[in-house]
C-alpha cells in the first residue's frame, strides 16, 4: 500500500504470471500500448502450478493489498496439467481465506494467453479499480511489522 | 481389558509379533500414554480405556521399521489414518499386525475436570463399562453419563467398522450425533465481520507448541517446513496474528485431502483451539466441488488434490 502526493490510496497488488501465457500476455501489451496500472507488481513463475499457497499468504504479509494469478488457459498450459492442479488448489484456498473472514476480492484467478494482452491489460486494470475499493489490506495486514 | 491383554500376551509368546504398540497406565487415572511392550511381563502396565483416545497409527511410522511384526492396537476411527499412511508408501504393512480394538467413543477430561475437581479415581470408562462413570474426588464422589463426557471428534463418529485390520477384538458403537458439517456451516452462515472475529480470537491463543503437526498423522514428511529456520513460519512465538493464522492455514492445506478428520488437533491442543474446524471446511470443499471423498477409507483412491477434471469449477466462484 503506498498514497501517493495527493494523498490517494494506491493499493499495492502482486501479479503471478506464468511464463509461457501471461508473461507473455503482459509483454504483448506493453508492445501493444495497452496500459495497466503500475501497482501492479509482476513476479513471473514457470506455471500457475508452481504457485505454492504459501507465496500468497507471504504476498499478504509483506503488504500486498490483493494477489492474482495469471495462468494459460485450461488445456494450453506449457506442462499439460499444471494449470488444472492450480485451479483445485486456488479453488480450495480462497474458500478457506473467505472463511477465516478474509475479503474474497482481495485474490482472483485469471487465465490469460499470449495472444491476450488486451485482456490482460482490462484484468488488470478492473483488479485494481476493485482493490482501491476495497481500500487497504487491514485483515491479513493488521498487525504485520510496518517498514 | 483382560482379554485383550492375554490375545497380546498369546502373539508375543507364540513369536508372531516381536512387539506391541498401545497404552500404558499413565501417572493419574485419565492420562494413559502410547507405548512400546516387548515382553508379556511388561504388558501388566497395558490398559485400554475411555481415556485412550491417542491415534497410534503415526507411531506405525518408525515402528515398522524395526526388527519383526509389530502388533498395534487401532480403534475404528484410526484405521482411516493407517489406510491413508499405507497409500503414501509411510508405513510397512509386512510388519504390521493390526488388532482393531473396539470404541464405544473416547472421553475427554477437560469435559470432567469442569465439574470434578481434586480426580483420585476413575472406574466405569472400559469398553464393557456402564452407562456411567463414577470419579472419585477428593470432596466425595461424582458420577456422570458416558455420552455427555465424550470428545467432540466422536459426535461424529465416522462408524464401527474398522477399515483394516488382521483381527478385532470388542464390540464398537458408532457414537455419532451431529451432523458433522454442523459447526461449519455455522461459521458459514456469519458476516464476514463474524469470522474474522471468532478466528481471530480462537487462534490468537495459539502458543506454536506444534503439538498439532506432532500428533497429526497426515504431518508425516521427514523435513517439515515449519523446522526451516529461513522460513517465515518456522516454530518460535507469533509476533502477530496473521503469522499464527498462516501457520494454521497452511498446515490445514498440506493436509488438505489426506486429513481423514480424525480430531487429534483438537484433541492434543493445550489451549483449546477447534482446529478440526479448518480441516473440515477443506474436506467440505472437497465434498462439495470434487464428489465425496473420505481420506483412508480406500487405500487405493487417488487424492483430490493430485486430482483434476476439466470441468473443474473456477477459484472464487461458489458452486
């Protein structure tokens, strides 16, 4: 989280991007003048599948406001099944994060293609609208060591 | 109990097991402890009660390592956890000799202790035993109906069917009487406000004694990743709330699909925290979006996690 010099709240957002589609997919809309905001930070992973719960919670912890995972869509993915694997895990551990009170919005799963920047840039930017109206990660942040 | 004892004493005499695993007196009336006999003259410290609620089954683990058939003693509930320790290749099953002992439901103290203080003495908790237990106290005596001091695990008791063993011995009840999503579907029904809330207040009572990922059965692995020190999870004091729920979350996860709900979490934990609640929302979940499944029930099925379906529902929708 971050307020930038008009004092608006800029959320802070990490982006897990697979390699072969949507780092890709991210790249495609650089090229293609598409933008998205720039709270959002990308971390590239080889597979969705590679996406272990605990990266989520660490994102939370050292203040990230939201977390999306960008992976090919089902059936294209670079390993065959990795994608499919994420989805049941995902699946289960934002079930579990709404559970425990957590807002669902503050995560989302999106699968999104190299040829796709146009909707990565659109995924990216309807994220962050829905974080900043959220506003700031209190729950998973409350009492996490401050900078 | 008596019987029991002599079947043990039979295998240890006539070489078919090499030793036995099950309980042992402990120092007051209502906290036997596992342990390891290798003779029959150490068996005269076995006893099997309605204190004996520990899953042996974890113990399989280093036990079938050893020299020779180990006999084990495993209540119904407990077989799931060795079906499910068979399918991930943890324990041997050459050498393991099961006895499934009978459960008319294991007892919890705490539940006693509310309304019996100064315990001296406690009768009426074996298997064949009355309808009531009667405690000795140091202020006089005090009797109270088996049902209502039983652990929570077993009102929802998965069955008397044992799912594996090489013999039984006793009869078994199937305690149930709730219905076993009951609690979560509570929790379900709260705001979001609510949750958090009660969460936030049963874990923040969370000493990281681990005495949960000790006892569990499905916490096998030999690294754990709790132990590594360059971790932000590793086993010291939580400096806040949300590394306390990390820690919960993320054991209830490694568990996820394995977990045969056998409630010793909840059971073992010095502060009182339904643990099980985590990992019942995960096998409800599971139920829900993946086709019922019970952990241990089939030493063949393939977990849901290793799993997948191309129709698989979408993270964040509600099925």
């Amino acid at each position: 989280m971050s307020v930038n010099e008009n004092g608006e709240f800029r959320p802070l957002i990490v982006a897990f991007c697979c390699n072969w589609c949507s780092y890709a997919g991210a790249d495609l809309a650089g090229s293609s003048r598409l933008s998205y905001p720039a709270d959002v930070k990308i971390i590239r992973v080889p597979c969705s599948g590679r996406v272990n719960p605990m990266f989520i919670l660490r994102a939370f912890e050292r203040g990230a406001d939201g977390v999306i995972i960008c992976g090919c869509h089902p059936g294209d993915c670079h390993y065959s099944t990795g994608n499919y694997y994420a989805r049941r895990r995902m699946t289960l551990l934002f079930s579990m994060l709404d559970y425990i009170g957590v807002e669902n919005g503050r995560t989302r799963v999106e699968w999104c293609s190299a040829a796709e920047g146009a909707k990565f840039s659109k995924t990216m930017n309807e994220f962050c609208e829905k974080i900043a109206s959220l506003g700031k990660n209190v729950r998973l942040g409350d009492l996490r060591c401050k900078d | 109990m008596q019987g029991l004892i002599d079947r043990l004493t039979a295998l240890l005499n006539d070489g078919t097991v090499a030793r036995v695993l099950g309980w042992k007196k402990g120092d007051m009336p209502y906290n036997p402890e596992p342990a390891i006999f290798n003779s029959a003259e150490e068996l005269k410290d076995f006893v099997y009660d309605g204190f004996c609620g520990a899953n042996l089954s974890k113990m399989m683990i280093e036990a079938t390592k050893l020299e020779g058939k180990t006999a084990v003693c495993l209540k119904p509930c407990d077989t799931y956890s060795f079906n499910q320790l068979i399918r991930e290749h943890r324990v041997n099953r050459d050498n393991a000799y099961i006895i499934g002992v009978g459960c008319r439901g294991k007892l919890d103290i705490e539940k006693i202790k509310k309304d019996a203080k100064g315990i001296t003495e406690i009768s009426g908790t074996e298997l064949d035993g009355q309808e009531k237990v009667t405690i000795k106290t140091i202020y006089g005596d005090k009797e109270i109906n088996y049902t209502d001091a039983l652990l929570g695990r077993c009102h929802v008791c998965k069955g008397k069917e044992h799912m594996i063993a090489d013999e039984t011995w006793g009869e078994s009840k199937d305690t149930a009487d709730q219905e076993r999503f009951e609690e979560v579907q509570k929790l379900e029904a709260m705001t979001a406000e609510e949750r958090f809330e009660f969460f936030k207040n049963e874990l923040s009572k969370c000493i990281r004694c681990n005495a949960c990922r000790n006892v569990c059965p499905a916490c096998s692995c030999r690294k754990c990743v709790f132990d590594n020190t360059k971790f932000d999870a590793q086993q010291k004091a939580n400096v806040d709330s949300f590394e306390e729920k990390m820690f919960h979350i993320i054991r209830a996860f490694h568990v996820a699909g394995r977990c045969t709900d056998c409630g010793e979490c909840s059971r073992v934990c010095p502060e009182g925290i339904p643990l099980h609640l985590f990992n019942r929302k995960f096998i409800k979940d599971i139920d829900k979006y993946y086709g019922e499944f019970q952990a241990g029930k089939d030493p063949e099925a393939q977990s849901p996690l290793t799993d997948f379906t191309f129709e698989d529902i979408e993270p964040g929708e509600r099925g």
